[in-house]
C-alpha cells in the first residue's frame, strides 16, 4: 500500500508471470512431474492444487491489513513438505513441479477473484509464490537432495525433528514473502535511506503478520505429517480452522466498516453546524492516509490515522463563534490548542479511542519541539498538522493556483511548524494524484 501502487504492481505482475512461465517450462523440460499411470500421485496433486486455487480465490483482503491468503499458502507449503501418502505410496515429482502445479493454481485462484471482485494484490500473490518456491528448494532440493521423477529418499529424522525442520523452513519462507513484498514497496523518503526504510517496513510487516504466519506454517506441517497415514484428508482436516478464520475475519471487517461509518457521520457535525467546510474532514482523512502510506506508516497505523483526521475538527462544536471557513491554521496558536483540547476530550469520551486520543494530543505541536526539545510527537500527528493546514489553506479548492499559494503559506513554517519530511510526501502525493497538462 503506497502512493503508487500501480507501479508495485506492474512489477510484481511482471515478476510472477515470468515465474509461472519459468516454473512450467522448468518442470516441463526436467520431466519432474508424475506419470500419468501413477494415479495415486496425480489425486494428490489434484487436491492440493484445487485447495491453493481455491485459497487464494478466498484471500484476506482489507484496509488496515497485509493482504494474505492462509489457506493457499497452508497448502502450498503442505504440497511442498508431503513425500509420502498411505499404504507407504512415496511421492515422486520433485521441486521444479511444486512450485509449477502453485504458480498455476495461484494464478488460476488469483483471475477467479479479479473476475469476481477486482480485489488482487499481485505483490501478495507473487511473494506468496515466492516462498513456496524457497520452501520447495530448501526443502526437497537442499536437505532430500530428490532428483527428478524419482521419491524422495528417507532423510532418517524421527517425526518431531522432522516437523521441526519444516516449521522452520517454512519460516525462511514466510520471512522471504515479507521481504520480497517490503522491498516492493519500500521507497527512500526525504532523510530516510531506501534501505532504513526497508528494515522499518520489514520490522512492522513481521509484527503484524506473526499470528497467522505461525498459523499458516503449523498447519502446512500438520497437513504432511498426517498425510501418510490419512492422506488428501489431511487437506480438509487442518485447514477447516483456517476456514472459520476466514469467517471470523469477514465478520470483523463488517462490523469495523459500520465502525468507520459512525465515524464518518460524527465528523460531519461540523460541516453540518457551519463549522468547517463541507466535506472538509473527509478530505483530511484521504489526503493524510495517502500521506501516511508514501512514508510507510503500517497498515494499521493508517486505520487510526483516517479516524483521527475524520475527528481532528470536531472540538469546534464548543466554539461560542466560527473560525471563518472552519481554518484552525488561520485562528490563534491558544485558541488552536482550546480546540484541540476539546477535540480530544471529545474522542476520550468515547472510552474506545484511545490510540486515535494519542494521535490527536499533538495534532497542534509545532514541530520545532521535535528538533530542538526532542519531544515525541508520532508521526501521525505530523501528518495530520500538515494535511489540515494544506486543506484549510486551499479552502477545498483543487485549482494549481490553491495548491501553489497553501504550499508556499506551508513552506514559510517549514521546519519550524511543519515537519519538513511530511511536506515532502505531501508533495510527492499531489504531483501523483495531478492530471498531467
């Protein structure tokens, strides 16, 4: 999620379809897959192919989350680590043919839910790709060594140093999908080099994965380890709490979109009482969201971020008499900070904002007291003293004579109100989202 996503997806739609067609031409030529008399093989093959078309047709997709699809990349990882089904049947295609029998079937989930919605990450898919292909090497190629058409020969580990094994080759795995998908989206900003922001983007994408990686790499071990004893049933089996995940998952993003909405009516009190301009909150919201994102601020993060901007403006319902045009950057520093004092008493109120009452408590610091008193403001905070003085400064007006005239009001204050990297973003945003002449 950034400011230009088209440009991370064009690249990653590149990257993945010259890995499907490197895959399938890989597989084609090394003969690495089953023979077409090996029924048992092929059934196999079949089920954990429809499983990762089908999981990633049901992916986890919304804001405020990285995108993932945990019960195509459970049994990917399961086709990967499975050698062996019941009646001591081992399994003969090898590495090359995995990661084939995933590219197709990723693909084949992936247009399915484009048809279907429209909502596909190809960074996501291409990265989940990718760690199924370094699990399928680490694991069939570097510690069974397997060659191709013939099975995997026993490695002599005792199931829990296997499952251990696998656990952690799995977690390479995930960590290579992180990686891949950071550095897509990673770009330097201002001061901050490409690489400090690709450790931070890494860093806040492990932490807000690390449930359902963990959840994602158990259950494919769980799916091989059953399967010479169950075989394919193992698929259904292990991935059913996978699939109430899914629900609960839907269930919560409902309930938060009515969330948002109580929100979104909230912060119109204000356009509606005469306060502000109409719509003015909302345009808050978006342009400091996009902000956030060109510097990398975490999914989540962005959340709060877009219901404090919603709210940044609602303690001027405790205003005897209007600031014309509802511009706080126009009113006095004191009577800034009574607004923001009532603003915050307001979310407080709530008892269920906190992390947005946080983001709000500064809005109004000037961010001198960041460079000369080393005072902690969140960044988020910085975001939002930048985006509402641009917004209050154009009065809602999108003319190049608004922008330029609030940018250059921005730019008197630079470094001493304004925080000189976020106005870079800002700019960097508004050059994106203006329609070339």
């Amino acid at each position: 999620m950034n400011a230009h996503p088209e440009r991370f997806g064009s690249a990653a739609l590149v990257l993945g379809a010259t890995a499907l067609v490197v895959s399938v031409a890989v597989a084609m030529v090394r003969s690495d897959g089953p023979p077409w008399s090996d029924m048992a093989d092929l059934a196999c093959v079949v089920a954990f192919a429809t499983a990762i078309a089908l999981g990633e047709w049901l992916q986890l997709a919304a804001s405020g989350f990285r995108g993932s699809a945990p019960i195509s990349t459970a049994a990917a990882f399961g086709l990967v680590f499975t050698v062996e089904i019941p009646e001591g049947h081992h399994i003969t295609y090898g590495a090359s043919f995995v990661i084939a029998v995933t590219a197709v079937s990723m693909a084949a989930g992936a247009l399915a839910r484009q048809v279907r919605s429209g909502d596909v990450s190809l960074v996501g898919t291409t990265g989940r790709l990718l760690s199924v292909a370094v699990a399928a090497v680490l694991y069939r190629v570097v510690h069974l060594r397997q060659h191709s058409g013939v099975p995997a020969a026993d490695d002599g580990l005792v199931p829990w140093q296997s499952a251990l094994l696998m656990l952690g080759i799995a977690g390479v795995a995930l960590l290579a999908d992180i990686l891949f998908t950071s550095a897509l989206r990673t770009t330097s900003t201002g001061s901050v080099s490409a690489a400090a922001r690709l450790q931070q983007t890494f860093v806040q994408e492990v932490r807000s994965s690390a449930a359902i990686s963990t959840a994602v790499a158990v259950t494919g071990v769980l799916i091989a380890l059953a399967a010479p004893a169950v075989g394919v049933s193992a698929l259904p089996l292990f991935l059913a709490p996978l699939v109430l995940t899914l629900f609960a998952f839907r269930r919560y993003v409902s309930i938060r979109a009515t969330y948002l909405q109580s929100i979104r009516t909230l912060s119109r009190l204000t356009d509606a009482a005469g306060y502000t301009l109409p719509g003015h909150s909302e345009r808050v919201a978006a342009l400091s969201v996009a902000v956030g994102r060109a510097l990398g601020v975490p999914e989540r993060e962005l959340l709060d971020l877009e219901y404090a901007a919603l709210l940044h403006d609602i303690g001027q319902v405790a205003l005897v008499e209007p600031i014309p045009g509802g511009a706080t950057v126009l009113a006095a520093p004191a009577d800034q900070r009574r607004i923001g004092a009532d603003t915050l008493a307001i979310v407080r109120e709530t008892g269920v904002l906190d992390s947005v009452a946080g983001i709000l408590e500064h809005q109004t610091t000037p961010y001198r007291q960041v460079r000369e008193l080393g005072e902690e403001i969140p960044l988020t905070s910085r975001i939002i003293k930048v985006v509402n003085a641009f917004e209050d400064l154009t009065g809602g007006q999108h003319t190049p004579r608004a922008r330029d005239g609030a940018i250059e009001r921005i730019y008197l204050g630079l470094g001493y109100e304004y925080d000189p990297r976020v106005v870079d973003a800002l700019l960097r945003v508004l050059g994106a989202r203006t329609p070339a002449p």
